[in-house]
C-alpha cells in the first residue's frame, strides 16, 4: 500500500525539509515547557540528562522515524500497516496518532495563551507592574470562564486554514523569515536577562548540577522533554519524512534539527532564570513561568526606553505564537493525515473533525485551570493529566516501540539503504545507530519505565 502523494505537501527542497521538520520541533515546548520543566525538577542536572537523552536517544530515534516515513511513504497511521502488513504494529502507529491528537488539544491553550499576550501587549497593558501583578493579572485570564476559550478558537482556526491550504508554500516560505527572527530575539533577550541584578543566581541554576536531587521522575521527565521537543516518538516525524524526497540526508536534517531546537531550549532557560531569580519568581511556579516573567524582563530591561520595551514584548509574542503554529500545524498533520488516508476522506474532511475534535478537548483542558478546577485526578487537572500522559507515558512508550520496530522488524539493509539514500553517502556511524536502536533505546527506556513504575526496586 503506498500513499497517493500527488494529493498531499510534498516538501520540494532539502532546505523545506529541514525547516518544517524544525518548525514543528521549535515551539512551545522549548520556550514555555523546557523552563518550567528544568525549574520543577532543580535545574542543571535536569537539562544535563535531558542532553544525554537528546543525544542517545532523541538523534536515532529521529533517524529511525525518518528510515519509517519515507520508507512507507505514508503517515505515521499507515506506516506500520505498509512496513509490516496484517501485523498488531499498526496499533503503534495508531498509539502514535492519538497521542498527537492529544497534545494538540492542549497544546492549543497554552498557543491561545500567546494570543491573548499579544493582545495585551500591543495595547500597552503589559506594563507598569511587579512579578506579583503579573501573576495576577495572568491568573485572572486564566480563570476566566471565555477568554483563553476565545484565543484557543482562534488558533485552532488559525491551525485548520493553513492545513486545509497544504503546508508546502505558507510554512516553508514564513518559517524562511520567522525562524531566525525568533532566534536573534532570544539571544537578545537572554543577553538582557543575564545583565538583570542578582541574575547570578539563575545562570547557577541553570548549569551548576546537583546529581543528589535526581530521581527516576526527574529522569522520566528529561526523556519526556526531550521526546516532546524534539517532536518524536508519535510520527510527527515519520509523517513528515514521507514527503521527503530521496536527495534529503536524514543524519544531516536530525542533526540541524537536535542542535536548534536545544540551543533555543537553553537559551529560553537563559531569558527566564536569570530574571526569575532577580525578581523573586519561583522557578517552579509551573506552566505559568514564562507569562509573569517575561514582562519583567522586558519592563526591567529596557526600563530606561520603554519605546523598546513595548516593540521587544509585542515582537516576541507574535514570534513565539508563529512558533507554535509551526507545531500545531505538524500535529494536525498527523491526525489529518491519518484520518484522510484510513477512511479516505477528503482533506477538508479530515482537516474539519480533528479541528472540531482538538477545540473539545482544548475546551476542556482550559477550563480545568478554571472553573472546572477541582476536576482531575489524583491532585492534577485535566490539563496536567494530559501533559502528564502524553509526554511522560505514552511518548516514552512510543519511543521504546519505535526502536524496536526499526532495530528488529526492519530488515537491516532497508534501514541502512535509508539512512545512506541508496548507498551514496558515507555511514560510518550506522553500527552505533543500529545498536543504539536495538539494544540501548528499548533496555534504557524500559528499565526507566520499570523503575517508574515500581517494578523495579
Ligand atoms: N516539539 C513541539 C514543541 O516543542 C511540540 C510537538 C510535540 C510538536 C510533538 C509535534 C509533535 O513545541
């Protein structure tokens, strides 16, 4: 069974390539996920195992989704079924497919959030206050029973217009402009945040480890972060690599990928601890990190031309909401995808259920922060039980079963063939790969999993 390309984005270029793929790797999840989650589990020695992680596992799990989508030459949902037909593997793509659809729900709220920052900064509200204030001028949002509702509309429409258009000439030809505009901006602001008074304090958090603080949750959040940005281990991945075309080099596009989206990671923990620490900000104050302390940094750093100030803030929500479209657009994709290939719907179809069905669950999820509040389980939200699910059990579930699919049920010279297109490039690394892939990925994984779960000492 092979997909009907003709019908669906192809990237042209191996520059188109790389950018989709890192468009949908750079997002929320290194500027709003990446601190919180490096402020919730202490700092340094969380982002030191969250680089191994990167590096042992997120690389040859990238490569091996790669190997998986243009290889099939259909998404994710499809995949399994065309590499091993009749066999129980489709369900991995399946597992794959609803994990995306549920990140995007939620994913979606925290984009709306953007939304209404913009807003708000673009009217000049955004001003003029302490960290306290900004705690509750964004706590009153939050709460409030239509606004995040209204922005999580927007962007889900927003999201929809751009898949049902095809992601080939609005993504690549925007993602050409607003990738390294998003990049100058962060370094700027990191700059600022390390000159802020007392910012010492956040720049030791952030690289001075203390390895007594870490435990199987610390490591499993590590892994989770790291397969959550770099957007592997649910076929976001696979399905994009089924519209490259056979010139793209996977080691070279995994590589740029990896290298982007960490670098934007650390630099987004620069902008955030340095000026959290300087005005008293918890670091562990959890997904609302970012939203009350990057309006003091902005007011504090450019205090003395508020001009620049009211241009930086209002510049860095509009990159940060293109960010995570670039994202959203790479989860619907997969869904989208899914839906049109299995019941051969028309793309507009596709596109319009998984729209209707992602607002319900964003719907939801905003609401738990609000007035559903003491709906949840176990102490968490709704919204924190979807997080909580997707990114530190079902990715590292999806991870563990895609080493494995790809480092025993491929046939070695298939994996190989792809990785080297055809045999014109020079692997030397593919034993390393191969192994990691069969041996290191699914033992690392699984024993970490064990440990979690209290099979294991
Ligand atoms: N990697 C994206 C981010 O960091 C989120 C994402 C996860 C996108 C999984 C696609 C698939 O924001």
């Amino acid at each position: 069974m092979r997909y009907d390309s003709s019908s669906r984005a192809s990237f042209g270029s191996k520059l188109g390539a790389i950018l989709a793929a890192a468009g949908s790797a750079v997002g929320l999840g290194n500027i709003w996920r990446f601190p919180y989650e490096t402020g919730n589990h202490g700092g340094a020695a969380f982002i030191v195992i969250y680089m191994v992680c990167v590096v042992l596992l997120g690389l040859p799990l990238m490569l091996a989704e790669f190997t998986i989508g243009r290889r099939s030459h259909a998404s994710t949902g499809q995949a399994f079924e065309v590499l091993r037909p009749g066999s129980l593997w489709r369900w991995v793509g399946y597992m794959g497919v609803l994990t995306g659809f549920l990140i995007l729900g939620y994913y979606s709220v925290v984009a709306g959030w953007t939304l209404e920052y913009i807003y708000q900064s673009g009217v000049g509200n955004l001003h003029g206050m302490d960290a306290a204030g900004y705690d509750a001028q964004f706590a009153a949002f939050e709460t409030h029973p239509f606004r995040p509702l209204l922005w999580l509309g927007v962007f889900m429409l927003l999201t929809h217009f751009i898949i049902i258009r095809g992601v080939k000439e609005g993504i690549e030809r925007y993602s050409k402009i607003m990738m390294p505009a998003l990049f100058i901006l962060i370094m700027l602001l990191a700059c600022c945040s390390i000159l802020l008074p007392g910012a010492e304090k956040g720049i030791r958090f952030l690289f001075q480890p203390d390895f007594t603080k870490v435990n199987t949750q610390v490591i499993i959040s590590a892994m989770g972060q790291a397969f959550f940005s770099l957007s592997i281990a649910m076929g976001c991945l696979s399905t994009y690599a089924s519209y490259f075309d056979q010139q793209v080099k996977f080691g070279h596009v995994a590589l740029s990928v990896a290298g982007i989206d960490s670098l934007v990671a650390i630099l987004s923990g620069l902008i955030i601890f340095p000026a959290a620490f300087s005005v008293g900000i918890q670091p562990d104050s959890g997904p609302k990190l970012i939203f009350i302390t990057l309006p003091v940094v902005f007011q504090e750093a450019f205090h003395a031309v508020p001009v620049l100030a009211y241009l930086f803030s209002v510049a860095f929500y509009v990159l940060l909401a293109l960010a995570a479209l670039t994202s959203t657009i790479s989860l619907h994709e997969v869904s989208t995808a899914f839906l049109q290939e299995k019941l051969k719907l028309r793309r507009v179809t596709a596109a319009r259920f998984i729209t209707m069905g992602a607002f319900l669950i964003g719907v939801v999820s905003s609401l738990s922060l609000g007035i559903w509040k003491g709906v949840g389980w176990g102490g968490m939200t709704i919204f924190d039980c979807l997080d909580y699910f997707t990114a530190k059990i079902m990715l590292p579930v999806g991870g563990l079963l895609t080493a494995i699919f790809v480092g025993w049920m491929m046939q070695r010279v298939w994996v190989k063939d792809e990785l080297s297109n055809y045999g014109t490039l020079h692997t030397p690394y593919f034993g390393v790969y191969h192994f990691i892939l069969r041996y290191l990925a699914p033992i690392g994984i699984g024993l970490i999993f064990l440990k979690e779960i209290g099979l294991l000492g």
